[in-house]
C-alpha cells in the first residue's frame, strides 16, 4: 500500500523544489506524491503562502500535517521521518 503525500508549493520556490525531488529519490517507501501549487487556487494560497513548503500526509479523508524537514535533510534522513507517520 502507497502513502498519499499532498506537497503545496509554488513556482520558484527552492526549498519546495528540492523537498519535492528528494521525495522523488526515495526508495524504500511507495509514496503517491501530488504536488499543488498554490497559486492556482485562492484558498490554498490563503493558507500556505508563508508555510510552504506544507507536506500532507492523506489518510481516507482526512489530511495531516507532517514536520518540515530540514532542507540540509538527506533523502535517508526523510525516509526516517516519513516512516514514523506511515
């Protein structure tokens, strides 16, 4: 079974594009990775604009939010941290 993880970002913005490719790298989990950019829907830019990059991590319904890992953080170190949510 994959995880459903929600990254909101934008264009541009460094610290989404690297989490974004990281997640891309990594191995040991099957991860289902949608990525929303915020500008495209006032709500979401409302709510992430300061925060991003946000990653959600969906559950049914229901979505949660997960600790930003440090941008210093290596693909394994991100794989540690998701796991302890999966």
């Amino acid at each position: 079974m994959s995880a459903h993880l929600i990254l909101y970002s934008k264009p541009g913005c460094h610290l989404c594009e690297g989490l974004a490719e990281k997640l891309a790298q990594v191995q040991q989990l099957e991860l289902a990775l949608e990525i929303r950019d915020i500008t495209t829907r006032d709500d979401w830019f409302q709510a992430y604009q300061y925060e991003i990059p946000v990653l959600m991590l969906v559950k049914g319904e229901a979505s949660t939010p997960l600790p930003r890992p440090s941008p210093r953080a290596t693909v394994a170190q991100l794989e540690q941290m998701l796991q302890k949510y999966l």
